[in-house]
C-alpha cells in the first residue's frame, strides 16, 4: 500500500453491536493500528499531555469534553507512524461535526474507504451488554447466556466475585441506546450519501462478521 491511499475504516452500529471486538480483528489482519477515542483519552489522560489537562478541566467540571478537543487527539493519532498504512475508527466519529473533521483529515489520503454498519437490534443489543458479568478481582469478563462461569457468580480464574458493572445495567445501556441515536445514527445517511456505507448483520457469530467485514473491503485500497 502507498503512502498516498491509506485504508481509514469507520465502524457504526449501536452499543453491543461488537464493534470493538471487530476492530481488533480487523487491526490483526490488516496490520493497521485501531483508535477508539476511549483509549485516546485514557492515553492523554494518564500522560498529562496538552490536550489531555485540557479534557480534564471540562471532565473535572461535569461538562463534556468539546468536539475539538477530541478532533485534535484524533489527529496527532493518525500522524503517527503506525498509522502510514490507515487505521480503524471504533467509536469515532460521533456526530456530524466529528465526521465532516474526518474526512478533512484523511482526504490527503484517499478519504474514507468504507464506513460498515454492525447492524444488530436493540434488544439483542441491551440482552449482550446487560449479562456482562466482570471479576472484581482480575477483570476477567464472562456473560450470564453466551459465556458462564462454571459456578454462578465465581470467577473461574481466581474465585472473584463477579459482578455487574453500572454500564451494563439495563437503565444505562438504554440512555446509551439514545445518545446513540440521537448523536452517532444520522452518520449512517451521511455514509450512505458519500455510497461508503455497507451493511452487516452483526446477529451472527464473531467470525462470521468479520469474514464478510474482511470481503467487503475495496480491493483497490487493499492492493494500492
């Protein structure tokens, strides 16, 4: 791949829809790095960077941090050298400010190649996130359907107990279905517009995803 057309991938879909896990698998196979803005921020957070004291004044305030600031991060990310061959967008952009940014930002290199939307319905959705279960003492994740401990509530790694994190309860996992849908689900017509938007049934096994994930990918990008 040249260092002109870079391989920017933007996953959408509702929380639960397993965009994280997809993106991971994407990064392993294509050898480009993933960004989140989660990690952007644990990242500047914890090193005390410019931006990151930023962030934390308005974080320290109650406020939210502003586009521009999260727009900044993302920026420096993709200067990096990890980032010559592309990079993979889990959580970003948010809204249509976010993404009309983006497309600033990589238009030197192509622009966006696809924009995948991990279709899944929304009681699929709070039924994956709501059996989350997670070690207090090791972190381990289990869930109370697809993946169970041997003894109900015990870790089966060090006997912790598990418990059900304030994200996954369902009051929140359904304020986070309606920010996602009041702030992130008009970017799926803004992708559809700009004809990058391709859509998954993220219902299926994870590898079945990321099978048709990896076969849709423009092959011309792919082979530049």
């Amino acid at each position: 791949m040249n260092d002109q057309r870079r391989m920017y991938l933007v996953l959408l879909g509702v929380p639960g829809a397993g965009k994280g896990t997809q993106a991971r698998l994407l990064s392993e196979k294509l050898q480009i790095p993933q960004i989140s803005t989660g990690d952007l921020f644990r990242y500047n957070l914890s090193h005390e960077t410019e931006l990151g004291l930023l962030a934390k004044q308005y974080m320290d305030r109650g406020d939210l941090v502003p586009d521009e600031v999260t727009i900044q991060m993302v920026a420096e990310r993709i200067r990096q050298e990890d980032c010559a061959r592309g990079a993979i967008f889990d959580g970003f952009p948010r809204n249509l400010n976010q993404a009309t940014a983006l497309d600033q930002m990589t238009a030197p290199h192509g622009g966006i190649s696809l924009a995948p939307l991990i279709h899944l319905e929304d009681e699929e959705a709070m039924r994956r996130i709501t059996g989350r279960r997670v070690c207090r003492q090791c972190g381990a994740v289990y869930h109370v359907e697809f993946n169970p401990p041997a003894r109900e509530g015990i870790c089966d790694i060090d006997g912790g107990e598990l418990y059900q994190r304030d994200d996954d309860k369902p009051e929140t996992v359904r304020n986070r279905l309606y920010v996602y849908y009041k702030q992130t689900a008009p970017l799926i017509g803004y992708y559809f517009a700009k004809s990058l938007l391709v859509e998954i049934d993220g219902s299926r096994p994870i590898e079945e995803v990321n099978r048709e994930l990896l076969s849709v990918l423009p092959q011309d990008v792919l082979e530049s």
